[in-house]
C-alpha cells in the first residue's frame, strides 16, 4: 500500500472517530417523549419482557442485533494484534452488516487469550443480542470457543465467519467453477493450503457440498498433512491423507483444484503447469495472494483463479456471505446457523452468478457487460438479489430444519425481501 493510500485509509476513520456510532429509532423531543422511552414508561415493557422472555424480540433490539466478538489473534494477515488495534477491523464489519442486510451490530472486543474466558463472555452478554458472529479468534482455539458456545444452548446463533463465510463464498465459486471447467465434483483432487480456521472450514464444507476425504490434501506450514505425522491437532488428523507426497509442489501434480488460504506466493508457475486441464485456484489470501492473479494466467490459459481482492475478478469475499446469513437466521429467530442453512446459501450465491447482470452492478463496477464463465464465478457485493435470494434460502433452511423460531410465510416473506432491498 503506497504512503498516499495509507493516509487516505488514516484520513477515512480520522473522520468521524471510528465508523459506527448510535441511531435513535425513537423520537425524543419532549417531556412525554422522555417519559416513554426512560422512566415511567420503560417499566412497562420491562414487566412484560420478565413474564415472558420472547418479548424482548418486540419491544427492544434484540432481534435485529448482532455481536461481532474478537479477541484479535488474528486479525486480516496482521496476526496477533490484540482486541484494541483489531477494532478498526470490527467496527467494518459492523458497517457491512448494515449496509448490506440492514443488521445492527455492535463490536465486542474481549482482552483475552483464555478460550474458557472468551465462552464465558458471550455466554453473559448473549441475552442482549439476536446472534453471535465470532471474528479473527486464532485456530485451534476459535473451533473449540464456537463448538463449546454451541453446546450451552445459548438460543442465539453463533457463527464464526472466518471459518464458514470463506467456506460458503469458496462453495459457492467451486460449484460454479467445476461447471465451467466440466468436472464432477466427487471425482476431483483438491489440495489445500493453509490448515487454520479458514483452510479446515472450507475443506469441511466442501465434504458437504461432494468433495470425496480420499481426493483432498491438505499442506500446513510443515508440509503435507500425512498419517505418519505425529503433531496433528484432532482437527488437523481429520484430513490426514495416506499419500506419499510431503510438499505442496508434490501433492498438486494432477490436482483439478487449489484453495489457498496460506500465505503470499506460495504457489508458482511450475506448481500451476503441472496441475489437470483446466484448473481451477483460489489463491485467497489477503493482501498478496498464493500467487499473483497476472501471473495466474499468463501461466495457463485454461486456468479458472479466483483472489480475496477487489481489484481482481472472482472476488470470494465474505460480504456475500455473512450479512444474509443472519438476516435469514435472525427473521426466523433460528437457535443456530445449521449445516443446511451454510449449504441452501452457498447455492443461492451459486445460482446469482448465473442470472444476467444488472445494470447497477455494471455501473457500480464501471464496467460494461459481465456474464457467467471463467472471469465471473461468483456475484459481485453490490448486486442486492444476493441479499433477497441468499435471505431467503437461509430463512427457508432454517424453518425446514427445525431450528426457526418463527414460521414465516416464506410467500411474504419473499416480497418483504424484494420491497426491502430491490426498490
């Protein structure tokens, strides 16, 4: 990043002192107005909130209220940088779930490295909030701290989206990318780079979408992930392969897929020569990819790459993700983000992409025309049908599974959608 876009970015939140702040709702302009919103009158919700805890959702915020919690140990590519240097980075997801799904949010940031500490925090502040959206809590810890606040029934879901936002935009990119390129999803070898919260989620949740265990291999700082290995965590020894191979550059010969998500130029032109025919990579991580998008594909010409980047095509970027997946998790008042609901909004975002392009989106991006194929896998943020179709999906999911609240009709539920963010 040059000197000028440093300062542009130190000038951006220098503005206003950080991006969020507070909205009142209500109006509060007069001795009455006083009165309802504070003393006397607040009592009154207050009594019928303790006979029946559910009215929260009606008379306060607590339904359209997301924590966004971090520790800060991992923060972007920045590492262990503390809950306090971490809040810039909390405070824009807060932005994004309000720009994008109309979901409050509020950044909670926990001075801690103790997992048990962290469990114990969410668990006391749960009852303010609608959900829970946990950000950059390092691997191990952070699948421990979500697994642990998922067994105490907090009634709210939890959602780690370092995890699973990466692992359902890369799904969704992956279903689309294999059907350009003519490959069946359970026959594939896909190799992963990068064994930490986002690496181990995707693998996971591309299982789920068809992905045989016998045809991935994962690759940590180590090396590969073998069987023969004995400093495996249990997460890790879940993807333990019996191959031979024991570097990166071994395992990818003939591989159909790469995701990456490791570290900058870890993969090279002579890694991409040897993979199968049309090869699909996900060189995902921020800022500096596995290996440059230019280099990408003046390597091969039959390459289908997708970046964390903006400024490249096929963004996987987790705005497409976790605002609508609590926008239809919080309209159902659902107990948890299930598996069901990761999977109804991976094919949402999928089927997006293959819709023809709207003119807003075109201008928004400055470009001209843009149509489902190899430069264009997944739908770009600022197309609002992801925030209608994926919505909708999740909401959809949640009722059928059993964990909504609150059973929609899904009919109205549809055109609430479409009033709400297409017009």
């Amino acid at each position: 990043m040059s000197t000028k876009k440093e300062q542009e970015a130190l000038d951006y939140h220098a503005e206003k002192k950080g991006k969020i702040g507070t909205l009142i709702k209500v109006k509060c302009a007069t001795q009455k107005d006083l009165s309802l919103a504070y003393t006397p009158g607040v009592a009154v919700p207050c009594k019928e909130i303790e006979k029946d805890p559910s009215l929260a959702y009606k008379y306060t915020n607590k339904g359209n209220l997301v924590a966004v919690v971090s520790n800060g140990t991992a923060v972007l590519g920045l590492g262990d940088i503390g809950p306090l240097a971490g809040k810039p980075v909390m405070e824009g997801k807060v932005v994004l779930f309000k720009k994008f799904a109309d979901v409050d949010g509020v950044d909670v940031l926990i001075d801690s490295h103790d997992e048990k500490e962290i469990i114990n925090v969410v668990k006391l502040i749960s009852p303010t909030y609608g959900g829970i959206n946990l950000e950059d809590i390092k691997a191990p810890e952070c699948f421990r701290v979500e697994e642990e606040l998922k067994k105490l029934n907090l009634g709210i879901p939890v959602f780690h989206d370092d995890q699973h936002g990466t692992a359902i935009i890369s799904g969704a990119a992956l279903i689309n990318a294999l059907e350009i390129s003519g490959k069946e999803i359970s026959k594939v070898k896909i190799i992963y780079s990068g064994a930490g919260a986002a690496g181990i989620a995707c693998a996971k949740f591309h299982e789920k979408l068809g992905v045989k265990r016998e045809n991935m291999i994962m690759v940590d700082s180590k090396g590969v992930i073998h069987k023969e290995r004995k400093d495996l965590n249990s997460y890790k020894e879940y993807f333990a392969s019996r191959t031979k191979a024991r570097t990166l550059k071994e395992a990818i010969a003939g591989a159909d897929v790469f995701v990456g998500v490791s570290g900058k130029d870890i993969l090279t032109p002579e890694m991409i020569l040897s993979m199968a025919d049309n090869p699909i990579v996900f060189a995902l991580a921020n800022p500096d990819p596995e290996i440059s998008y230019e280099l990408a594909k003046k390597t091969r010409q039959d390459i289908i790459i997708a970046t964390g980047r903006s400024d490249f095509p096929n963004q996987i970027n987790n705005v497409l993700g976790f605002p609508f997946i609590f926008r239809g998790a919080l309209d159902t008042r659902a107990t948890q983000v299930n598996e069901e609901m990761k999977i109804a909004a991976s094919r949402a975002i999928a089927k997006i992409a293959k819709l023809p392009v709207t003119k807003d989106v075109l201008q928004a991006y400055g470009i001209e025309k843009l149509e489902f194929g190899k430069d264009y896998i997944v739908p770009k943020p600022f197309d609002k049908r992801v925030a209608v179709e994926e919505s909708f999906a999740v909401a959809q999911a949640a009722i059928k599974t059993g964990v909504a609240r609150i059973n929609l009709n899904l009919d109205l539920y549809r055109t609430f959608l479409e009033e709400k963010f297409l017009k």
